[in-house]
C-alpha cells in the first residue's frame, strides 16, 4: 500500500511520482511528468483560495495535513 496525499501531488509533483512509478514497479516515463505538471498548471488555476478556519486547521494537523500551502 502506498499513501499519496493530493497536496503532495501538487506541490511535489516529480518526486511523488517517481516514488509511484518505483511502488508500482514500472519504468519512469519523462513523459507522463511532463502531462502531469500540465495538468497540474490547470487545475490549480480553477482552485480559488479557501479560507480554513483554526477548528478546521486542528483537524487537519491531526492528519499531518498542511495548511499553509499555496492551494489551501
């Protein structure tokens, strides 16, 4: 089993993919990086800023969730 969290996904792109491609046992491709950051680009312009109240802040740090990244 391997954990991937989105915001990781997100502001770590080359390296959460090259650890999904070594979990999963197959061939890093340059290629499918370069899409995933192109659609990265896009879906991030979509994702207006959102405000997170301190109740919601202590949820999420139970869950080792950030939220002072540039999505939240």
């Amino acid at each position: 089993m391997l954990d991937v969290k989105y915001e990781d996904i997100i502001s770590q792109t080359q390296h959460e993919m090259a650890r999904i491609f070594y979990f999963l046992e197959v061939e890093y491709d340059q290629a499918i990086l370069k899409e995933a950051r192109r659609i990265r680009r896009s879906i991030i312009k979509l994702h207006p800023r959102l405000p997170c109240p301190p109740e919601t802040q202590a949820i999420l740090s139970q869950y080792d969730y950030k939220t002072k990244s540039f999505w939240l």
